[in-house]
C-alpha cells in the first residue's frame, strides 16, 4: 500500500535543447529522492546520447511561440544559434550543467540509459555512435519490462 | 484492488495554444470525474501562468503541418496570430474558454497549481510573476512527492 | 502484486509525421508483448485518423532541429515534403509500415482506438470523417475510466 513512486522512465523523443532538459531533469530530480530511474532515448531524442551531436543540440527557435521572437526573426540563419547561446548563459549562471556533463551526472547517479531500437535502426545508429553511458539498444517490450512497477513519462 | 484513477499530475511544458490546452483539458475532465488533478508548469509552459503574457499565447504556426500551412506562409509575420484568431473563435463557438478563464475555472475545481523551481529560476521568474491561482514554486523533488500514487502526465 | 504493465492508453496529440509513429510504435509494442492497449487521438493528432488527410501526414521540417537542416532551408516550400520522402524511403527499408497500413495492423492486434470529442468538436470532425478503425468518440471522463489500470502516455 506504500504511497511513494518507486521508479520513473522516461523517454526523450525530441532533438532540441528543449525538448531534451526536462527529461534529464525529470530523471535527474529522481535520482535525488532515491527513486529508481530510466532514460529511453527514441526518435530525434536520440541526439542526445549520440556521440558526434549532443555537442551541437539548439534551441527551436522556429516555429516554438514561447521564444518570444517573431518567426520571422526565427529563419533568419544563425537565430536559432542565438537562442541556444542565450539559455546556455542563463543556465551556466543557475549552475545548470550543459548536455554531456548533465548526461555524465546522472548516469553516475545510477540511472539507466537506453537506446530505442527502431529508432537507432531508422537513422543508422549503433551502438558505437552512441556516447559510452549507454548500456544498450533496446525494443519497445524491453522497454514496457523495464518500466513496470513504476511511471512512464514521456517527453 | 480499486481499479479507478485517483490523481493526475499534468506538467504543461510548451507555451503554445495547442501545447497548453490538452493538459488544461485532462485537467478539467479530471476534476469533473473527481479525480485529484495538479497541474506543474515548466520550460515554456510557464507562459500560461505568467500574468503578463497568458493573454498573448499563440499557435505555433510555423513547423506545425497539422496546421495545413504552407510553411513559407507560416513565417509572414501575423500569420500565427491569424491561426490564433480562428482557433480562438472555433473554441468560443463551442464553449471552451480561453486560457485565463479556462485557468481559474480549473483552479476553483480545486485542482492544484505548480510552477517548476528549476524553469522559474532559468527565465528569472518569481511568484509575483505568476497568476494568483499558482499555490507554490517546488521542485522536481517535491513534484515526485505530490504526485505518488497517480498518473504522471507529460504534456 | 504483480509487477507488470496490464494496460497501456497512449495519447497522440500531434499531427506530424514524427509526431504520430512514437505513440503507434508502443501500440504496436505493447500489443506484441500482450498488453491491452487504446490510442486516444486529440488535437492535431486527429490527422492520423482523418480518413482525407492520414496519407498526406508529413514530417515538420521547420522549427525541428534535430532535422539537421537549416531553418532557412527548411521554410523553401516542399522541403517537409522531402523530409518526408527520405524518412518514408528509411521506414520501408525497415519494414516500419506507412500510417494507413500501420494502423489497421495495430487494430486487427486489438489495440482499441479513439477520438477526443472537445476536439473533434473543435475542427469539426464527426465519425464519419474518421477511418474505420475509430471506435468511438469519447469524452475526457470516459478516458480515465478506460485508463484506469493501466499507465497514461501522452506523445
């Protein structure tokens, strides 16, 4: 009957430095409180773990309201890279690390790190181009075992 | 062995018209069932609780093909708000209300209001920032908490 | 105290083609490992089973950096639908089926499928406008009662 979450996964389906935060911080709170947690990398997520591109991740700026610029502002080469710059200031400032040293952090916390199969097949990938956090390239009902007894969250 | 649902714990993470309205929805609906619902707003989802820009949310026209947009239309400046002005007057025409009523409405079902102390801190955000029905700023930590023994939703 | 997923009740609220494949990708999953599963359909996510529209589901080139390309590039009318064609081209080197095909397979496992009446009521859509597949269109509360059990997964 006990009360408390026992254990989270949470997949990262989206590229952008947006999309790929709140999944690391998700996992990352976790870890803190001592619940177990997972983090499945699917889709464009997949950037996030890739060796070659998690260097490179940018904000949205295009097509994304809550950045407060006009779109047409937002195709202008290079804005998107000004974004990116700007919240990577603020985060610095807030001690919130960048990608890979975040992804190095929680990892050594215990948390899992995961590939989604059709995905790393979709684009190419294995597991050679993923960074070394990764233990392995999973399916979808490896996936739902290693989820049970706990939240699924997808960001 | 009950089998009903007994909490949802919506986080609302973008700040367009139609990333914000479906947690608004699943939060209505919740409390309409008498379900407990808490709503957590992260990332750019803080919009939606900023007093000074929920009046200003907008569709994300641009990189949206459910809009069924040309994307090189999307990009002139106004057509976002042209997308907002119709989605806003389909939603009047079937008594959805717009997001500060719909806001208060869910607020006075006695669902609870959340901001991300994280996001709150990136954007430089504080509680007089934010609309009166915003209980507290929490982390994830406190987050886990509030939310054991439901459903977590990702929005 | 059994530990394993029973019921899965995945949302898709999104219209693009990287939008839609996640959430039928852990129907599909979650059916071949013997987990009941339901497709609720919402917002611009309802494009997946408008019957006019599920062919012409494209991929959002603008505003997604994890397309590699850039935003000026991706705003030259016909670029989504290039990114669409390579990503089309990939799947079925894959064996990862088109939409149409993919949902009638993950019907005919059993996966139960399902419109949002505040959005179907919001563009307009009534049960005939949706494929066959569609079981029912279904409130908010009639969502939870159908989840309940199970884990709530909005993509």
């Amino acid at each position: 009957m006990s009360d408390s979450i026992k254990k989270v996964s949470i997949i990262i389906s989206k590229g952008s430095l947006e999309g790929i935060y709140p999944g690391l911080i998700m996992a990352n709170g976790a870890r803190a409180e001592g619940i177990e947690a997972n983090l499945f990398f699917t889709f464009f997520g997949l950037d996030a773990i890739n060796a070659k591109r998690l260097d490179r991740i940018k904000v949205a700026a295009v097509g994304n309201p809550g950045m407060h610029m006009a779109s047409l502002l937002g195709v202008l080469p290079g804005m998107s890279a000004i974004a990116t710059h700007m919240m990577q200031k603020k985060m610095e400032a807030f001690d919130i690390p960048g990608i890979p040293e975040f992804m190095e952090m929680i990892a050594d916390s215990g948390c899992g790190m995961y590939a989604c199969k059709a995905s790393a097949d979709l684009f190419g990938f294995s597991k050679d181009d993923f960074i070394d956090q990764v233990q392995d390239i999973i399916t979808v009902g490896e996936f739902y075992l290693k989820a049970a007894g706990g939240e699924i969250i997808f960001t």
